[in-house]
C-alpha cells in the first residue's frame, strides 16, 4: 500500500490506525464497566448518567471538540491543572486526537455491550452466586463469555469511528501533519487544494476498505461466537 501513497498520505493512515487502536485500548474497560453498571445496577443518577453517555451521539462532533478544547485543553480547567502537575497535555497531539475518539466512540461500545449484557439471564449469575463462587467471578466465568459478541461488536464500531472521527478532532487538536492529521482531516485538506481530487478520493477508498473490513469481522465473530454459544441467528 506504501508504494502508491505518498508519504503525506501514508502517514495520515499510519496516524489514524494509531489513535483508533489507543482508543480502543482505553475505552474497552470503561465501556465495559458503565455498561454492566447500567445494565445491572439501580442506584440515584443513573437516568444522567445513562444521558451523558450517549449524549456525544446526538451532539454535532465539532460541540464535542470545543467542550473538550474548554475543559482539557492548555487553558482548560482540567488541562491547565494536567500541565501543572504532570506536565502532561492534550493540546496539538495525537493523544487528544485519541481523546476526542474515545468521548465520540464511548455511547457505541457501552450500547453494544450493554445490551449483551441485558440479554444475559440474570438467573445463570444468580446460581453461580448460589454455588459460592464470588461476583468477580461470576462475571469473568459466566457474565463475559456469554457478552463476548457484543464487545467485539462494540470493539469495531468504535474503531470504524474513531477512523472516520473529524468534527470534535479538528475543532480540539487541530489539523496537524503527523501528529493530529488524521485520514479524515488529510481528505479535508485535498478536497480544499484545487487538482488534490485523485489523492482524496484514494484516501476516500482506504476509509471505506478499512471501516467495511471492521464490520466484516464484527459480523463473522458474532455468527461463530453465536454457533459456539447455539444461538440461531
């Protein structure tokens, strides 16, 4: 692939398969926590929680950006506090372009995984409690296998969008070549440079291979992990 893309190109991919993989990595356990949170607990706030989680689904990304930029950026509340203290910023690095990802993809894995999880038969969990056997490990022996199609499903749909993040990404870190220029934000800078229309559309191409193969596989781990499982489907 490296031999028909520039290197301005190349390294737009390289970047985006970085900050979907980091983002993936972060949010798969928090996901999974507030999605068993939600699923299984009662407890006061829990309708706002459930409305701030997937409140980034119905938010124009480009108002995620500037929340973030407001909040976690150098002259941020909480930025400002990180620089002081750790020395650590979000502002103009591919590590914010992780973090506007994780906000913008966190309502489609905990989604995903929840309703897994309300599919589990509380019944199962409550024998194995029954039995002994601790709440740790019902849910690593009995609630996670069983939840498993829905977190792969989660997985890649939150890679898929985190490859095809732009509102909250621009609008927060920027468009920064190799370090928050992204495939999206690269497509949007050949689209506004007069006779870039052939290298927009190849990296048009690349997002919608990669987005269609990130499917592909949700959908074939889904239908073995249902047969394993002998669930018709």
């Amino acid at each position: 692939m490296k031999h028909w893309l520039s290197d301005y190109e190349w390294m737009a991919l390289q970047l985006s398969l970085k900050v979907a993989g980091y983002t993936v990595l972060w949010l798969l356990p928090i996901a999974l926590f507030l999605a068993w949170l939600l699923a299984r607990k009662t407890f006061v706030g829990k309708t706002l929680l459930d409305s701030l989680v997937h409140l980034p689904l119905v938010l124009p990304p480009i108002v995620v950006g500037y929340l973030l930029l407001i909040s976690m950026g150098s002259q941020g509340v909480i930025g400002q506090w990180l620089a002081s203290w750790f020395g650590f910023s979000f502002s103009f690095s591919w590590r914010g372009a992780v973090l506007a990802c994780f906000v913008i993809a966190l309502p489609l894995m905990v989604r995903a995984i929840r309703l897994s999880i309300e599919n589990v038969d509380p019944k199962l969990e409550q024998a194995a409690r029954t039995l002994g056997a601790s709440p740790l490990k019902v849910f690593f022996t009995i609630t996670l296998p069983l939840i498993f199609p829905g977190i792969i499903t989660g997985t890649m749909l939150s890679f898929a969008r985190s490859l095809g993040e732009f509102g909250a990404t621009i609008s927060f870190v920027s468009n920064i070549p190799g370090e928050t220029q992204t495939l999206p934000l690269a497509m949007y800078n050949f689209l506004e440079t007069p006779g870039a229309e052939m290298e927009a559309a190849r990296l048009c191409i690349i997002s919608i291979v990669i987005a269609l193969l990130s499917l592909f596989i949700s959908e074939w781990v889904n239908r073995r992990m249902q047969r394993r499982l002998g669930v018709n489907g």
